[in-house]
C-alpha cells in the first residue's frame, strides 16, 4: 500500500481526475512474505470496494491492482460480481510465475462480467505477450489490452527506450482516466 510505485500512480491518477483507495492485505500488514489464502484475499477486495462504496457514494467504481493485488480483484469478481464496480483495472497482471509461463491463472477471467483494462509492460517477466494477447482476445470485447513499450513488471523503462519512467506513470494514468470514461 506504502510502495512508491503505487504513491506515484495515486498522484498522477489523482492528476488525471480519478481518486484511489489504497489497502492492504493482511499478511503485508503482518509483514510476512508468504501471501495469505485466496479465500482471505478476496474477503479483502471485498472489503475495500465496500469501503469505497461507502467513501464515494454516487461516484463511478472501478476495483484492480497491480500485480497479486490485480488477480486477487478479478478472482474476487469471478466469484460473484464486485458491488457498484463498473469495471476493473491491471497494472501488470500476473499471468504467469517467472520462468514459467502458462495461462491457469486467467481461466477465472472468463467469469468476470465486467469490462477489464490490462496495463501491461511489453518485457514483463510475468506475462509474456504471445500467451496474454491470446487471453485477452478470447475475452474480447469486455478487455483492452494498453502495452508499454519496454516496461517490465514494475513499469521500469531502460534509458534506451528513449521513454522515462514518469512519463510511463502519466501514460498509465491517463490511459485509466481515458478508458473509465468509456464506460
């Protein structure tokens, strides 16, 4: 909740006219490493779009994350839809472990009745594109699917890129504002 990364996509999502809720999942709170169940996981997504709900009453919803936290929102919404949540949004969606790429971890998408943006980085270790733009094309037309060119999972751009790592942020941003006004 307290990572940099997540601070500067508040701020520029913030920029760009869409507020945030930020949480944690227990066992960050705990400061433990090893993730908690999936069952307690989703029972915090839950939570913090009730939260939400509750917070910006009337407001336009949308639930997601980056990374684990993303997966959690979708598996949270394949299990029963996300009260008041108009769609849901991925900064770097974790299709994959490292090193070990498959699609298991997409097949409750299919479950989801919402629109999904995925935000993915074109070098990300943990979703390669020839086994994520499949996914999503199966899944069209409730995904988009946003790549950045050379970002890997944290969004991270090489100088050679010719692209910086804020400006990543601000693209990131607005592609979110710019979609959520689709809906």
């Amino acid at each position: 909740m307290r990572h940099p990364f997540l601070g500067s996509l508040s701020r520029e999502l913030a920029d760009v006219g869409v507020a945030t809720l930020r949480y944690q999942f227990p066992y960050m709170e705990r400061r433990r490493k090893v993730p908690d169940s999936p069952a307690l996981l989703t029972a915090t997504v839950r939570a913090a779009v009730a939260a939400a709900t509750q917070h910006a009453a009337g407001l336009p919803l949308l639930a997601g994350g980056k990374s684990m936290g993303g997966r959690m929102t979708s598996l949270a919404a394949s299990q029963q839809p996300l009260e008041n949540v108009r769609g849901l949004v991925f900064f770097g969606y974790p299709l994959h472990p490292p090193n070990r790429p498959g699609t298991e971890r997409a097949e409750h998408l299919k479950r989801v009745s919402v629109p999904m943006l995925f935000l993915q980085g074109t070098r990300d270790q943990f979703a390669h594109l020839d086994l994520l733009r499949p996914v999503c094309d199966g899944l069209s037309p409730r995904v988009t699917l946003h790549l950045f060119e050379a970002a890997d999972h944290s969004f991270h751009v090489p100088k050679s890129s010719g692209t910086t790592d804020a400006q990543v942020m601000k693209e990131l941003a607005g592609s979110t504002a710019e979609w959520a006004r689709r809906l």
